[in-house]
C-alpha cells in the first residue's frame, strides 16, 4: 500500500522540477561576462567634431564686467570725470607700461566707468582685471563654476543664447572677462587750491551745481556677460541658456567614448591583433561631445578596437568629459 501510495508522489516532483529547469544548455548571463572579455569591436572614424557647454544665465540690467590688463607692466590709471550720457565711443581707463611702451585699456562705447580694481602704479600680470566697467542695457548674465571656467575662458567667440519661452537663439556678444572681480574704488578729485598769482575777478561765481557721487562696482563671482543684437526683445530676470562653442575639429579621428579609458588629454585603448588578443595602446585624446572622442596620435585609423576600452587601476577617469554637453556629428 504505502508503494503505491509514493509512487504518484515521486511523478509529481518530477514533473515540478522538469518545469522548473531550463530546457537546453544553460543561458550565461552578459552582466556576468569575465573582466577584459571583449562584448564588440570598433575601428577608428572620422567626422567634423564640436563641444559645447551649456550655463544657465537671465537678462539683467546694467550688468557689471571686467577689463583686463593686456601685458605684463605697471598700471597707469587716467582721472575720470563723471559721464553726462551714454558714452558713444570708448573711454581711455589706464595705461600699463611695459618696456617704456604704453598699452591702453578702454572701455567700450555704452558702458560707463565701474571702478579700479587695483592701486594706481602696480604691477600687474596679463589677463590680470584692473577695472570695472557698468553696461548700460540690458544684457545677459550666466553664474560659472570653477570647473567650467577653464575649459571656457578661451573660447568666448562664439557664444549662443535661448531666453526661456522667448527670443532665440540668436548670437551673443561677451564683454571683458569671466573672472571673479573685487569690489572696485573710485578716487577722490582732488581738492584744488586758488592760484595765488592769479589775480581776482570782480565777476560773481556762479554756484556749482554739486556732483552726483558715483558709485563704485560691488564684487563679483565668475560669470559671463554677453549682449545680444539690438532687434532683440529682453525682459529684465527672464531666464536664458548660454551655449558657448569650446572647440571645433574638422575631420578628426574618433572613437567611441566606451573604448578610450584614461584622463582628458591621456588616454589608452585596447587594440586586437590578428591572433585576437589585445595590446594596450596609449592615445593623445582631445575634443569630446560625451559620445565619441578625438583621438589626436597613436592610432592610423586603420586599428580594430575592443570595447570596453582597458580596465585602469582604481581613480583614474574615463576619456569622455561627462560635462560636455553632446552635439550632433
């Protein structure tokens, strides 16, 4: 009896563990392939390649920007008088010396004197900001962080803005620099003393109308200030985005982000040889739009590519930059 009883039992936990099993060989998971195995190949391509890097910004009036010296030598600062109207042409603001040669510094027409951001007769280093000068209109304004300030600062020629739900995008004029500027200072006129040798006169004076003080410009962190074309309706606090072009290579040779591993600048790529295996390789990397990267020597062009690039030992980066925003090709 208990024979018969176990042998319907036993069909049935057969029958369960037959469902439950894979039919056929056994499926190895992607996820859990061995370190360094090589999931496809690529070869070297090329295309015109931009990187762009998107601020976020808003209109603002009468933003304040900074100039800055164009030489290493001592500044020379000129006495201001205070401006009866938009200047319409540029106004001399110092003078650095250097090898007995004077190099000017001028403030563009529509802006106004802001401030000295350093003493009178220092020395100052080139790129160093010396004064402040006030923009009187509308223009835009975008808050930059350190990390990006470098990777900007020499490309400000090409600069494009969207105003949020409003015009663009259209092109975007910088004025002075993106560094931090100081609170400015504004000297005192100096009081003039009446010429003893000159006799007096017996016409009345007329009474001075007293001067309006000027205000100097207050501190600054680092940020960009751009102006757009004159047709463009502004709305002083709407937001806008900046997107300045940080570089451009015609027909450079590219390969996938995945496939370079190493810093900016560095990088390595495994490349297959004819019996499959693969030599790790060091690459010049240059520009990046976050999904292929210029490879500028150590490759022909000609190689095959394992992706994933090499495995790099703990804390170095991969050759993308992440805060490049991505471009089409």
């Amino acid at each position: 009896m208990r024979k018969i009883l176990l042998a319907p039992l036993c069909a049935l936990v057969t029958l369960a563990v037959a469902a439950c099993s894979p039919s056929g060989p056994d499926q190895a998971n992607p996820e859990l392939a061995p370190r360094g195995t090589t999931m496809t190949k690529v070869k070297p391509s090329k295309q015109d390649l931009t990187t762009k890097l998107s601020i976020t910004g808003k209109v603002e009036m009468n933003p304040t920007f900074g100039l800055v010296a164009p030489v290493e030598g001592q500044v020379r600062y000129f006495e201001l008088a205070a401006p009866n109207g938009t200047p319409t042409k540029p106004t001399r603001v110092a003078t650095v010396w250097k090898d007995q040669t004077p190099n000017y510094v001028e403030i563009p027409a529509g802006a106004t004197f802001g401030g000295r951001l350093v003493d009178d007769k220092a020395t100052v280093t080139a790129g160093m900001p010396i004064a402040s000068a006030k923009h009187v209109g509308y223009a835009i304004v975008g808050d930059i962080d350190g990390s990006q300030a470098y990777k900007i600062n020499g490309a400000l020629t090409d600069v494009t803005v969207q105003i949020k739900n409003g015009p663009g995008p259209f092109p975007c004029t910088v004025l002075g620099t993106i560094a931090a500027l100081p609170q400015g200072t504004i000297p005192d006129k100096p009081t003039q003393t009446p010429d003893p040798k000159t006799p007096p006169t017996d016409k009345p004076q007329q009474p001075k109308q007293p001067d309006q003080p000027q205000q100097p410009s207050s501190s600054t962190g680092l940020r960009i200030v751009c102006t757009g074309p004159a047709d463009v309706q502004m709305i002083n606090g709407a937001a806008a985005s900046i997107e300045v072009t940080t570089g451009k290579s015609a027909q450079a040779l590219v390969v996938p982000v995945e496939a370079v591993a190493g810093q900016q600048g560095k990088g390595k790529v495994d490349v297959i040889q004819s019996d499959g295996s693969r030599k790790t390789t060091d690459v010049t990397l240059g520009l990046t739009d976050g999904k292929v990267v210029e490879v500028k020597s150590g490759l022909t062009g000609d190689e095959e590519l394992a992706v994933p690039g090499p495995n790099l030992p703990e804390g170095q980066q991969q050759g993308g930059d992440p805060q490049q925003k991505p471009t089409g090709p």
